[in-house]
C-alpha cells in the first residue's frame, strides 16, 4: 500500500509537471504567432533550449509564398553575421591545432596581405585585433560589391581592399564593428591552415556537429527560404563578404551550435574546442577598454548583452532577406535561436526574445550593490565631467556626421553622474571603480574613463574624445542653424520663383543661382540615398552624387560674389531677397566647406 501511494504521489506530480510543460509551449505559440502576424514575418523558426534538452521548438508560417512552402525542421535560413562566430571558433581551433598564432603580428606571418599601419611600430596588428574589430581598418568600401563576388579569390579581396585597410588608430585602442576584419581574418585562416576556408570549417565545426546541410553557398538548395524585405522577394546576395555573412543553416543546426557553447566546447561528449578557447571568444581582451578592466563587449565572434541579472553572449546577423539571432547564458543554463525570413522586422525578433526569457527579464538589478563601498575612492574627484565628441565610426565616409550628432555630456550633481545625449537622451551612470562605471540597470561594468595629461577618453560600444563644451555646443547648433536656414532658403527661394513664372516677372541670376545650389546638395543626398546602386561600379546615383556634389560648391562660393555685385547695384529694389540669398549663401558655404574638408565632395563612389 505505502509503495502504491508514493507511486499515485510520482504519477500526479509528473501530470501536473507535464501540463505546466505543454501550457507554457501552448503559451509561445500562440504568442509567437501573434508577434509574426504583426510584424508581417513570413517564415520564422525559433527555440529555446538548455545544455542538453530542447524545452521547445516551433516552426511558422511559410517559407515561400509563391510556392507556398511552410517552413519545416529542413528550411534553412540565412544567418548573416552569425557566420563571423563560426569563423572566429575555427580560428580558435587552428590555435590549438598550432595551425595559427591570433596574437602574432600579422607582418611577421608571410601572408599575401598588404595595409598600412603609420603605428606598427607601437602597435602592431595582430589577427586578435580583427577578431575583436579592434584593427582600425575601415569598413570594405563600395566599389568592392561591383568588382567582386563570392567567388572572387581571398588574394584578389585584399587587393580591391587596399584603401580600407589602412589603420584610422592604433590598433587595439578602440572597438569599431566592421565585416572587413572578417574577411581578412578568413583569407588568414585559409592561408595558414593551407586548407580552403569553408572546407576547415565544414571538417572542424559542420561535421562533429552533424551540421549536415549547412553551407555558405545555399542559392541551389531547395531547402532554403525565400528572403524578404517587407513584402518584396529579396535575393541572396553574392557579394565577397560571404565568410562573414552567408552562412546558412536550418533551426536544429543552430541548436547543435549554440549548445557547443553552452557545454564550454564540448558537444554530447565530443569535445570540439577547450573551454579555455570559449572563454577567449567571450571575453574581449585587445582594447583600451578590457586594458582598463572592463570586460563587457565584443569578443572574437561573440557580443554580450544583459538580460536580467545575467550575462549572455551570441551574436545577430542580417543578410539578404533574413534575420537571426542567437544567445546563451552557461549560468542559467539557457540558450535560444531566432531564424526569420524578413531583414525588416527586428522590433520582431526583440518582442521573440522578450518572450522566451520573461523569468530573466522580471529579475531586477540592485544598483546600489554596486556602488564603491571604498569611502575615500568614492568622494575622490575626477575629471571628466564635460563634453564629448565620438573618436571611432563603423564606416569612415559616416564619421562627418556622427561626430555632431552623438555629442554626450557628462556631468555629477552630489553623487550622482548621468550621461547627457546632446539630443536630449539621459541615463544614469553608477561608478563602481576609480575610472569604471555602468549604467543604472547593468549588473557589472560596461564602460570606462581613460584619464591623460594630452586627452581623455570615454570607452565603450562607441569611443569619445573629451573637447570643450563650448566647442561641442558651437559645432552642434552651428550644424543645426545651417541646416534650417538651408531648409528654409530652398522653400522660399522656389517659392519665389514659381511665383515670379506665373507672374511672368523677371528672375534674376542671383535667384537661379540660389536656387541650384540649394538644389545640388538635394541631389546629392538623393543620389547617395535612393539611386546609388553599389552592385553597378558606374551607377547614375554615383555619377550625380560626384556631379552634384562639384556644383554645390562651386555655385555656393559664386553666389557670394552675385551677391555682392547686387548689393553695390543703386536700382536694387527687393530688401527681402538680400536678406533670403544672404541666409542661403552663408548656410550653403559653412557646409559645402565641411563637405570639402572630410572630402565628401568629390568622392568618387564607382573608386570608393
């Protein structure tokens, strides 16, 4: 009797355990689809799993409209930039096959590579700087999409490379995300190894994963999704950057892989890497930043992000028409894989993410736990309050632009510090170390002041150099007030104009030469924005964005001289129009000049 009621006791504890099971998998599929039917995802394949055990796994909605092919356990998706985690674990493999050395500098490797390193003396580049896009290499420029594809040799990339690999900073000061570094890194890899790329990644990392239908070059099998963009069928792109974007693989794959990681390189008690080698990949260690103690950020392959209290590393990817994403947490024994076949739903795959980790998203961090319990480091002062413009840019044509919009300022009342976006974002930072802070719901630093007699610096995600707040604020609201007047100037001065041709009045040449200024810079933008195509060398975007580009300030810097010349004529009638053109010649000056300066105009898009 006693063995009969604890076996009734086992069998109800298992059904009730087994309905909590099925309610909760009942729960995200429901709610799965309910984001997927929002966001107008086509096709999605999602998990949620633990070292050894899938808790669960779903497969929605389709995988080919046309053809209407639901996605099933064999759809593969692609992963984009997931494939530089693969990348960067066989580089580590290679490492303790004795096949490579991450931390020699790459001059010393007889490799077929040329760059330029003005600090090599110093700072030599090593393949750790790549893995860690600590390099200072620029991102691949454009004219490498029309001049190669996925077929074209590594040897022949690094040389339609050569402008961008060229050092912006010391190589191992400062993170800047770029794919380049990858390929450089898989051309690397390859030549050390003396084993195609993807072949060492198939016999390494595919094969004892039983990846079985992974592949780089998918465009042939019948298995993988259609790609999207919105409602538009998006093709897979054959572009040079492929070791680095174009893996593909199906939902199970993803989960072999993710649990590789989980288990510390070991996967059904095969062991693939050391777990000394995951903890490489997790940990950044080249930059100014990990130099200051700060461990959060970009490894080799794999970026962290908090997610509670808990620290989870993975790596998101877009790549064609496709988005994914994938994590894990060792400590809460918790992994997940996002695979969705349209590139603009990422609001999609967050409110995924929200899901499957809600019992680690409703866990709160103590701030003040973290706080300098050391009294006299915590009243000490330091010097760093200010303003704060931005040292690094993923793509340098962009940097122009970003160092006047991300301005920050950093400031303390009591002891309180809070970090101020120049366009109005605010955020607490909680010092936990003599120079090492994080933000208010971070459980462990994040960033890091590096203190100077020539400069300070503030170190993160992105880096800054500290300048002047007055100088901040010039540059700022210099870059504002011009860009009103210059909105306003062409408004009007159309205005003007159309009304002077109903009215069959006289246009003079100082208004058509406002006029087509105004108009250049217009051109340019479009140009750049809906009509450049980096696919054709030679595109008309390319060509009106060089052509237009010459005549905004050529035409900015003649209509002063108009100008003039109208203010001296005694028979000048119209004050307002002095006043308009007077606004526009100043506005279209100051930023042609800018442009001129960090040589926008006159970039040659089909050699850049």
């Amino acid at each position: 009797m006693k063995f009969l009621k604890w076996y009734s006791l086992f069998i109800l504890f298992s059904l009730l355990l087994s309905a909590k099971v099925n309610a909760q998998k009942q729960y995200l599929d429901k709610e799965i689809s309910k984001v997927l039917s929002e966001h107008q995802v086509q096709g999605a394949a999602v998990a949620l799993f633990k070292k050894d055990t899938v808790l669960w796994s779903g497969y929605f909605g389709k995988s080919n409209l046309a053809e209407d092919k639901p996605v099933t356990e064999k759809t593969l998706f692609g992963l984009g930039s997931i494939s530089k985690t693969f990348l960067a674990l066989g580089a580590m493999i290679a490492q303790e096959k004795k096949q490579l050395n991450i931390y020699r500098p790459l001059k010393q490797m007889d490799l077929p590579l040329s760059f330029t390193n003005e600090f090599e003396v110093s700072n030599p580049i090593k393949m750790v700087h790549l893995l860690e896009h600590t390099s200072g290499f620029d991102e691949a420029h454009f004219d490498i999409f029309a001049k190669a594809n996925s077929k074209t040799t590594f040897e022949t990339i690094m040389v339609l490379s050569r402008s961008a690999l060229t050092t912006r900073w010391p190589p191992g000061n400062y993170y800047s995300y770029n794919t380049l570094n990858y390929i450089v890194s898989a051309s690397i890899l390859e030549q050390q190894t003396k084993v195609p790329f993807q072949s060492f990644i198939k016999n390494q990392i595919f094969d004892p994963l039983k990846m079985n239908r992974a592949t780089y070059f998918p465009t042939d099998i019948a298995d993988l999704a259609e790609g999207y963009s919105g409602n538009n069928i998006e093709p897979f792109p054959d572009i040079p950057q492929w070791p680095g974007g174009s893996l593909s693989a199906n939902l199970d794959e993803m989960i072999r892989f993710t649990q590789l990681l989980l288990n510390s390189g070991t996967y059904q008690d095969l062991p693939i890497v050391s777990m000394r080698s995951i903890e490489a990949m997790e940990t950044p260690e080249s930059s100014l930043l990990a130099k200051q103690g700060v461990t959060f950020g970009y490894g080799k392959g794999l970026m962290q992000e908090f997610i509670g209290q808990h620290l989870f590393y993975g790596h998101n990817g877009s790549y064609g028409g496709f988005l994914s994403e994938f994590g894990y947490s060792r400590n809460a024994d918790t992994g997940y894989v996002i695979l969705l076949n349209n590139r603009n739903t990422s609001a999609a795959i967050k409110e995924i993410k929200t899901l499957l980790l809600q019992p680690f998203n409703k866990e709160a961090v103590d701030a003040a736990s973290q706080k300098i319990n050391d009294e006299p480091l915590r009243n000490s002062q330091l010097d760093i309050e200010g303003a704060y413009q931005p040292v690094t840019s993923n793509l340098e044509i962009l940097y122009p632009f970003m160092r006047l919009a991300d301005i920050q300022f950093i400031e303390k009342e009591k002891d309180k510090w809070t970090q101020k976006s120049i366009l109005g974002d605010v955020q607490e930072l909680v010092r936990i170390g003599e120079y090492i802070f994080k933000l208010e719901h971070e459980p462990k630093a994040t960033t890091a002041f590096r203190v100077g007699e020539a400069e300070t610096l503030w170190l993160g995600e992105t880096s800054y150099r500290k300048i002047s707040s007055s100088s901040a604020l010039f540059q700022f609201y210099t870059a504002i007030i011009c860009l009103l007047a210059f909105i306003f100037s062409f408004f009007s001065i159309s205005y003007s104009i159309i009304r002077r041709l109903i009215l069959k009045r006289e246009i003079s040449r100082l208004q058509y030469l406002t006029f087509f200024s105004t108009l250049s810079l217009i051109l340019m933008t479009v140009a750049v924005v809906t009509l450049y195509n980096p696919m054709r060398l030679y595109s008309f975007g390319a060509l009106l964005f060089y052509i237009s580009g010459w005549s905004f300030l050529i035409l900015s810097f003649c209509t002063p001289f108009s100008l003039i010349k109208y203010l001296f004529n005694k028979k000048r009638t119209q004050k307002w129009l002095t006043i308009q053109i007077g606004i526009c010649t100043t506005a279209c000056i100051i930023i042609s000049s800018y442009l001129f300066y960090w040589e926008i105009i006159g970039l040659k898009l089909w050699n850049y």
